[in-house]
C-alpha cells in the first residue's frame, strides 16, 4: 500500500501540471522534476515518503446518516457503518521532524464502500500556497532552507 500512496503536496503538484501542461501558454515539465527537486530541499530519508513522512494511520468507522440520503443517493449515507482508513501527517521529509513545527498538517480518509467503490479525499492545512503555477512553484522549492526558523531538516 505504501508505494501506491502519493503525498498530498506531490500529487497536487503532479496534477497542477497536467493541469497547465494542456494548456497552450505553458509546456509539460518532467514529474521527476519536481521529485528531485524536493529531495534535494528536505533531503532524502530511505524508505520514507518525499512529503509528509512522518505520520501515523489509524482505522474506523463512519456511519452517514439515512437523513443524509435528502442530499445525496450515495452508498455512505445508507445508515450502516462504512470501513474507513485515516492517515494524519506532518509536512516535510523528515520523518523526525517536530510535532509542533511550523509546517503544514495533512489528513488523507479513504471510505470503502460496499461493492468495491471507493472515496478518497486529501486534506491539507498550510498557511499558504504561493506559487501561481509549476515552474514557480519548483523555483521556490530551494528556497524554505534559507528562511530564518526553518524547521523541516
């Protein structure tokens, strides 16, 4: 399961690129760009992810109500318990980075419903995203190490 799992900020990244790669005004960039580009600004941890490697998963229950089903004909809200799997993380690549570092915090849910289907949702919360497209987003990889505080190595 590890290995089919991207991070929360690399498939975001992933998908603002498709995103501009179709259109016109800016080129496809190289995935393992970006990829690189993390490691060599958070470093590279064998065995951990490239972002938000420390974390912890957990396992539970959701039971959507039948009230729910005014709003939505989904299989959730049938009123029976629904399998669901948690992962909380802390941003960076460092899989002993602080507790209480300034940096973002991640929840990812996965809700396995009956007859196979499957919602998955990420959640990240980060003070900001400041970059208006991929290239500048890559270009501002490099810089969190220089910034006075930084906590992530």
């Amino acid at each position: 399961m590890k290995k089919l799992l991207l991070t929360a900020a690399v498939a975001a990244a992933i998908l603002t690129l498709n995103v501009y790669a179709q259109s016109a005004a800016v080129a496809p960039a190289d995935p393992n760009t970006f990829v690189n580009q993390f490691e060599a600004t958070f470093g590279k941890f064998e065995g951990f992810r490239r972002s938000g490697a420390k974390g912890v998963c957990a396992t539970g229950e959701f039971v959507g109500t039948a009230d729910a089903r005014a709003l939505s004909t989904s299989s959730a809200f049938s009123g029976r318990p629904v399998p669901v799997e948690v992962r909380f993380s802390v941003g960076g690549a460092n899989p002993k980075a602080p507790d209480n570092g300034k940096t973002q915090r991640n929840l990812a849910l996965q809700f396995n419903l009956p007859n196979g289907e499957t919602w998955q949702m990420g959640n990240i919360s980060a003070p900001v995203f400041g970059a208006s497209s991929p290239q500048q987003f890559l270009g501002r990889l490099g810089v969190p190490a220089a910034r006075p505080g930084h906590q992530d190595a």
